[in-house]
C-alpha cells in the first residue's frame, strides 16, 4: 500500500486538553465502566441537543440500524426502501429482520434520496423507508415525511454523517420515527473510534430498547425480600406488537458517553468550521465545468466529506494524478450496493437507479478530515487546481 501525504482516512478530528483529561481522569476515577451516570446524561444532553425527548446511546450506528430494523417489526412480504447509493449498514440490518429491499434512485445534484424517488418504490406493502443524509446534506424531510404519512411507513433516519445539520430549522434526526447516529472514527464527531446513538419519536419504541439494547436486563417488578433472589435483575424479551425481539448487546462504555457529551458542546463549531472550509475551497478552484460541487452555505449541509462529480470521463485520470503526483489519496463512494456480490446473492442484483450508477461513476471524493491543517487542505486545493488545468 502506497504511503500518502495526505490519506483519505484520516481520523476526523483532534481532541482537547480538557476532553484528554476527561478520559484519563475516568479511567482512574470512575466508579463504573458501562451502564451508569455517563450514560444517562448522554442521553440526557442528546435529547436536548436535538429537541426530542428519546436518545439512547449505542456502539456505533450499525447497532442502531439493527435496533431500527428489529423496532419495524416486519411480517411476511413488507418492504422497506433504500436508496443504493448509502453505506452497506444503511441496508442489510433491515433484510436480516425480515423485510425485502426496494432499492431508489438518488437526486443526481444532492446525492441524497428525494421524496419524488422514494414515491416511485412506495407500494402496499412498504413498511419503512430509509433516508441517509449522506456527505453531511440534509434530505427534503418535509416533503418525505408527509409522503410516508400518506402511505403508513415508518421513517428511518439515517443521520450517520450529518450531526447537527438542519432542515426547515429542525435538526435531523428529529423528523422520523427512528434516527440513527455514529461517533465513528471519521465522523464529525468522534468518540474513540465507535459510538452512536438511536433517537425514537415514541414511548412505544423507547420502553422496548433498553432490554433490546442490553441483553434483556432490566429489573424486578416484584417487591423482595432479599434483593439477590431469585435474581440480581430480571430478563425479559422485549415485546413489540405481540412478536419477541432478541436482545443484543450494543452498550456504549462510560468514558465514551462522558467525551460523547463534551464533545456535544463543540460538534457545531466543529460543522461550521468545514462547512467554511468547504466553501472557500470550492469557490478557490477554477474551470468548475470539470468540478461541479454541490455548493450549501447553510445549516443544511456539515461537509462531513467533500464530493464533486467530475464530468467528461476524467474522474479515474484526475485520481490518479493526484494519488501518483501528489501523494493525495481521493476515494469514490459508494458502489451502488446492488452492484455488489453479497446483494446479488440475496436476489438484491437488479435495480433501475440511473442516477445512483451516474453519481457513482463520475463522483470524486476528497480528504477532507477537520484534523487536516489549513495548509493540508489547501496544498489538496492547489493541486487539484493544477491537474484539472492539465487533463
Ligand atoms: C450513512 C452511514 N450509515 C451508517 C454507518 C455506520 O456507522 P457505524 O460505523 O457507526 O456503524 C455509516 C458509517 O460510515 C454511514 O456512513
């Protein structure tokens, strides 16, 4: 594997002093590791943070999506619908728990699922849709929400890369049913590498999740006399519209709750100095009939990454260029999932998404990690500036 000056996967962003001290202070101090006061007030700190009353803290967001795919409680020939253009956990939770995907198209100038695509797969059976605010770009979640409401489906949130960003004033994550959340290594927020959240509109969905969350436990309702018997805790299988759910093990540890609700104090700063980044860099380059960027100056849009879509068939030639000449190591998200072997061996092989195979082809996705200096980002500017003049 080459060595570059400036990888892709760079970890998403430095940490403070004040959150060093966090961790190793907990690491000597804390009276619990997992299950205790960090974690409550996470939760506590995240609702408020979004404006909802439901926040429960996960391992990663992949979790979450397995927890979202298990609260839709599918029957027999339920579909749920995905874009193809997302990150595979976007998906493959929902087809373990039962339900048969639709795959839908994206808008071809947002990358992101609209409500006009999602009505095209909409049928009698569709039990959930799910949108992934993809790149940090929030998705028209009025108009989405107001469709799924005329069809009875439930709305699945995925705002893995799009913390803090907001639609119509409101902060995503707050117009579904369920909404999912990553802290991971590369996100705009990051708790150690791993870390989510599940946020859920109703009481329904958050009496279940606790015991679904941690193996079942939960306590006793039955006054005792010795508290150790018959049992320290009780288990239960959480039960949804009469069907058991299996439990899982997704806790989130203390230290990492604890950083999760210091780092929730900056998480928007964090967003408005990218999305500053973002627009400076963009509007820096030249000769953008070769480059064109999907350009928000608004809360709608945190640049967790920074995509173009590169026209004329130069997309692989300006890659190189930059990888072999510059040592900057650009990425192409994401292989349209029903391109994949896995999908098409579960019969997921066929889909008519034209804009999800064009976004594909020609998309351009540029190391854009807050931790990378002024002068990283701006030596990437400079030379993709001189390999779109020389192709
Ligand atoms: C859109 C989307 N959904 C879900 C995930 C899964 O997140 P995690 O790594 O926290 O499981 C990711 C991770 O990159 C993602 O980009």
């Amino acid at each position: 594997m080459a060595d570059y000056r400036i990888p892709f996967s760079n970890r998403s962003h430095l940490y403070t002093d004040a959150e060093i001290d966090l961790v190793t202070g907990l690491m000597r101090n804390a009276k619990s590791l997992t299950q205790g006061v960090h974690q409550q007030t996470l939760e506590t700190n995240f609702s408020e943070y979004l404006g909802t009353n439901y926040s429960f803290a996960v391992c990663n967001a992949t979790a979450a999506l397995e927890m979202a795919a298990q609260l839709c409680c599918f029957e027999d020939g339920h579909e749920v619908i995905v874009p193809a253009h997302t990150f595979t956990s976007s998906a493959y939770p929902f087809l373990k728990h039962g339900a048969k995907i639709v795959w839908a198209d994206i808008n071809l100038e947002t990358g992101v699922v609209d409500a006009a695509e999602l009505e095209k797969c909409i049928s009698r059976q569709t039990k959930a849709i799910v949108v992934p605010h993809l790149y940090g770009y929030g998705a028209d979640m009025v108009e989405i929400v107001e469709l799924a409401k005329a069809n009875k489906a439930l709305v699945i949130e995925d705002v893995a890369q799009a913390i803090g960003v907001k639609v119509a004033e409101r902060k995503l994550g707050t117009f579904g049913d369920i909404a999912v959340f990553s802290f991971h290594d590369q996100k705009n927020m990051t708790t150690l590498g791993e870390g989510g959240m599940i946020v859920v509109n109703n009481e329904r969905f958050a009496d279940v999740i606790p015991m679904l969350r941690h193996n079942g436990h939960c306590n006793y309702e039955m006054e005792r006399e010795d508290y150790w018997l018959p049992a320290m805790g009780d288990l239960a299988v959480p039960m949804l519209e009469g069907t058991h759910l299996w439990p899982n093990n997704f806790c989130l540890g203390e230290i990492q709750c604890a950083l999760a609700s210091e780092l929730l104090k900056r998480v928007d700063q964090i967003n408005v100095e990218k999305r500053k980044r973002a627009i400076k860099f963009i509007d820096g380059l030249r000769n953008q009939s070769l480059l064109q960027f999907h350009r928000v100056n608004s809360e709608r849009h945190n640049y967790h990454l920074l995509v173009a879509q590169v026209s004329g068939g130069r997309r692989d030639q300006i890659i190189r260029a930059l990888a072999y000449n510059y040592g900057i190591q650009c990425a192409v998200q994401y292989y349209p999932l029903y391109r994949y072997p896995f999908y098409q061996s579960v019969g997921l092989g066929d889909a008519f998404c034209p804009n999800t195979d064009l976004f594909f082809d020609s998309m351009l996705s540029i190391p854009f990690a807050h931790s990378l200096t002024d002068s990283q980002i701006e030596f990437v500017r400079a030379a993709i500036q001189e390999v779109v003049d020389s192709v």
